[in-house]
C-alpha cells in the first residue's frame, strides 16, 4: 500500500522545502493529545499538559479529533490557495490569515474529511450545501461521541463563529506553549529546508527525497513519488487549478509520523519529521508484515524463546522443540527471511540466534509502520 503523487513533467523549482508554524502547531497538540505517539516528548508534553490551563484544556478537548487519530488539512491552508504558491506562512499570524482566506465549503470540508465527511480522496458536495453530506457528516460525528457531534453542528450550523473560535484558540495555544516551541524548532526547521533544496538544487530530486525519508520513493522514470504507508491514495502535482507542485514541510515534533497531504483541489504536502531521535532508519511496511507475520506462529515464538538466550543449530532446536529437523528448518528460514534472527558457523554446525537489536526494535518498527 502506498500513496502515490503523480509528477511526470514537473519543473524542480515547483518543488517546494519549507516550515509551516501552523503545522508545527497542530503536530504539538497532536503529540499532547497522543503523547503515546510520541515517547522521544515524554518529558515535553507531561509539562505542557500539566501546566495548561483549565479553560485551555477544555477548548483543546472540544476540537481535539482535528489532531488525534487524524491529522486535518486545515493545519496546511497554503495547499488550498492557488495564490499561495505552494508556501506556508513566516509566522503563525500568516498561516493563520490563510486559514481565513478558505471559503466556507472549504474549511468545512477540511475540518471534516476523515472525521466525520465525505471520503478523503474523492471530490463531492460540501456538507454546507448538500443534505446528503450534511446527514453523513452528523451521522459519523454521532459515531464519535457527543463532543465532535456538537463541534460539527456548530460548524455546519454558523461556520464564521467556529472559525473564528478556532482562530482564537490557536493564537491562545501560541501565547501558552507554543510560541516558546516555535523559537527553539524554527532555526532547525528553516535549516532543514535550505539543506534540502540545495540538495534539490545540485543533486536532484532523488537524493533530496532520500534524505526526507528512507519510506519516500522516486521511480526511475521519476514520473512519481511514492509515499510508503499502510493506506492508499493518489493525487497529482500537475493541477493548474491550484497551481502545479508539490510543499514538503519539515516537522521536528512529528516523528514517527510522515503525513501525505493528498486530497482533490489541494496541493500535495508531504509533512516529513526532520529526525528519528529513538530509532535510525525506518523498516519497510513489507519487512514489518514479514516480521509480524513471522511471529504470529506459535512454534515460531517458541523457537525465539530459545534463540533469544543462546545460539542453536538445526538439530538442537528439533530436539529441545520435540519436531523433525526439517520443520526447525522451514521455521528457520521464516524467521531469517524477516531478518529476525543471524547465523554463524562452528565447525560442522550452523547456529542460529536471535538478532535482539531487531526484536528490540520491533515495536517502535510497527508504530513507526502504522502511523508513518
């Protein structure tokens, strides 16, 4: 599964490297509502929830489904403003100002995609103007409980006042924490992306996706870029309507997560974490489904047990397991296949064990998978 962003054609300077402080902003309460998420900010956002106040809080909780399970597209206003270029703001006031510019429909229909709207992908009538929509989105807002229903009522019912409401609250959330968050990141940010771009500029786009994430691929053909995630999608950089490229904003609050802004009339953003401070390198989502896979046999798990305490050959395992040695070798090699274990020989005997680095690793691997 993937998804991919169509870019055959595509001229290197329509590919944008830059921060955005709104999405800086909505990946900081994503992390203070999930801090699950986000083990390498323990510290960070214990403090920060400690320390918010009440009031905050409780405005934070009414809106919270923008930024928990999903990741609304109105933290990227530029993306819908074909004026914009393909550029967020230099400050939060910026971003902010453009989050204003969007028509109703729009900032509904972004404020409601994933939760409670239309799906992701496809284009349809606003929820605004169209009772079909307007009863789906109520309908999965009841699904969700009583306080996304009421915030989408709101929305639907005076979308000015919700607008503004949640204006506030974002400039409210800067004065609290975020403007302190924003002076430490922006520099390593605005580096990132000037790193970027001359890697862009000089080496080509290739190189420069490498760096952004070992999950982000560009086919030799270098008519696409393909985003490695466990969902699918496809948009393309080639829409005049909204201005051809592609915005990729670096993110150094967002890791594990690599956010892939791909919904119809909008600009493609990649919103990328600029380091992985628990873990080097992410695992393929094919490695992972080798691994897990792998460890869903009952045997298998077994045959680690062994394996994570000493070295085996064939034989020793088929003894201590009470199975024939050809069953210890098709486990064997299952487990090899996924990378799970290492081999050495002894002499005559080949022994296997556990490679406890990649056990290790292996839950921080699928998180990083599934929320990639």
């Amino acid at each position: 599964m993937s998804v991919t962003i169509d870019i055959a054609g595509l001229p290197p300077e329509r590919v944008v490297f830059r921060p955005s402080p709104l999405a800086e902003l909505c990946t900081a309460l994503h992390a203070l509502a999930e801090p699950g998420h986000h083990p390498g900010l323990h510290g960070w956002t214990t403090a920060t929830n400690a320390g918010l106040k009440p009031d905050l809080a409780d405005r934070l909780c009414e809106a919270d489904f923008l930024w928990t399970s999903t990741f609304s597209d109105i933290s990227m206003p530029f993306a819908a403003l074909p004026d914009a270029q393909g550029l967020p703001g230099a400050t939060l006031a910026e971003d902010l100002d453009m989050l204003d510019r969007m028509s109703d429909d729009l900032f509904a229909d972004a404020a409601l995609e994933i939760s409670c709207s239309r799906l992701y992908s496809q284009n349809g009538p606003s929820p605004l103007v169209n009772a079909k929509a307007r009863k789906l989105a109520l309908d999965r807002a009841t699904a969700r409980g009583p306080r996304q229903l009421d915030f989408a009522k709101r929305l639907l019912d005076d979308p000015p006042a919700v607008r503004s409401w949640l204006r506030r609250l974002f400039e409210d959330c800067a004065e609290a924490f975020f403007n302190d968050v924003w002076h430490r990141v922006r520099v390593q940010l605005a580096a990132d992306s000037r790193h970027k771009t001359e890697l862009l500029r000089h080496k080509g786009l290739a190189e420069a996706l490498a760096e952004v994430s070992p999950a982000i691929a560009l086919p030799s053909d270098g008519s696409r870029i393909v985003v490695d995630k466990l969902g699918s999608g496809r948009t393309t950089a080639l829409d005049p309507a909204v201005g051809t490229g592609i915005t990729l904003v670096p993110s150094s609050l967002g890791w594990p997560h690599l956010w892939v802004g791909h919904a119809p009339g909008w600009r493609p953003v990649i919103h990328y974490p600029v380091a992985a401070p628990e873990l080097p390198g992410p695992a393929s989502v094919e490695l992972l489904k080798l691994r897990l896979e792998a460890l869903s046999h009952q045997m298998r798990m077994r045959m680690c047990r062994y394996l994570s305490r000493s070295a085996f050959s064939t034989g020793e395992l088929a003894t201590a397991l009470e199975i024939t040695a050809p069953e210890v070798s098709r486990h064997i090699a299952v487990l090899k296949k996924a990378g799970l274990i290492t081999t050495r020989r002894r002499g005559r005997y080949v022994l296997h064990q556990l490679d406890l680095t990649v056990v290790a690793r292996l839950g921080s691997d699928f998180l990083e998978g599934v929320l990639r």
